[in-house]
C-alpha cells in the first residue's frame, strides 16, 4: 500500500450500499479488509458530492463513526482518500454501482430486488443466536493459537 505506518499485506475494499427505498444518500461504505488476518479493519464513509447542511461535519470522506475501525484505521483512511482523489475509473465504478443498487432497490419487479433487499433486510428472520458461551476479551481465544481473544480473533 506504500504507506510507512502499514503492514506491506494485501488488504481489500468492499463497497456497501444504502438499500432504502426513496433514499438518494449518494454515498458509499467502504469496508477495508486484512486479508491475511481475514477481518475488516476499517469502514469509510465516501460521499459522491460535498455534503452540505448538517452532513457537512463530516466532510466527503471519514471513518464511520457507526460501524468498525481498528487502529489502523486512520491511515488506511489516508490510503482511500488518495486512492478516491487520484483514480477516476475506481470513483466512475463506485457512482455505477450506487445507480445500478439504487435501480434495483427502487424498482420491486426487478428480478434482483428481494435478492437485493434480502442483504440488509433482517425483518421477519430469527436473531442470530450465539451457538457456545460468551468469549470474554481476556479468554484463550477459542482458534486454539493460546492467545488471548482480545489479541487474536477479537
């Protein structure tokens, strides 16, 4: 990634979109993955134009505040900031996607629409039950690499 602070390891963007219906948010969730460690380690918020009114607190691009970081998180953020500034075909891409989500969320004849809005929708579905106790942060970590969990899995 060419940045000092960083791990010189692979990590993956994966981009998330609003699925309400009537809503133009016009932005973009942009979970960053460590792919050696297999979790997400960062989520930026990328709006598509200059937010205004109350959103204009944020500014364009910033780690969501709502959803998770790690301490990487702040530059990884200056690695998709400059990534979103310098390669138009990547920000072209991301706007695409948003209309083609929005086309299929907006329209419930679509064939994609229940696949669609099956993503984020957990409204008539059981809770997620966790299957074994609670893993405290202090516990071995239940992998079995005798770390804590808090150091390893977490």
């Amino acid at each position: 990634m060419g940045h000092e602070v960083l791990p010189q390891r692979p990590f993956l963007l994966v981009d998330s979109y609003c699925v309400e219906r009537g809503c133009d948010c016009r932005s973009v969730l942009l979970g960053v993955h460590d792919v050696e460690r297999g979790r997400q380690v960062a989520t930026v918020n990328y709006s598509f134009e200059p937010p205004t009114g109350h959103d204009a607190d944020f500014g364009q691009i910033f780690l969501d505040p709502i959803n998770p970081q790690s301490g990487m998180s702040e530059p990884l953020l200056e690695v998709v900031a400059d990534i979103l500034e310098n390669d138009r075909d990547y920000r072209d891409r991301l706007l695409r996607h948003y209309r083609m989500m929005k086309d299929v969320i907006e329209d419930p004849s679509h064939p994609e629409y229940e696949r669609a809005r099956g993503w984020c929708s957990s409204v008539g579905q059981d809770p997620v039950r966790r299957a074994g106790p609670k893993v405290g942060a202090n516990d071995p970590c239940p992998c079995g690499s005798g770390k804590k969990f808090k150091r390893c899995c977490r």
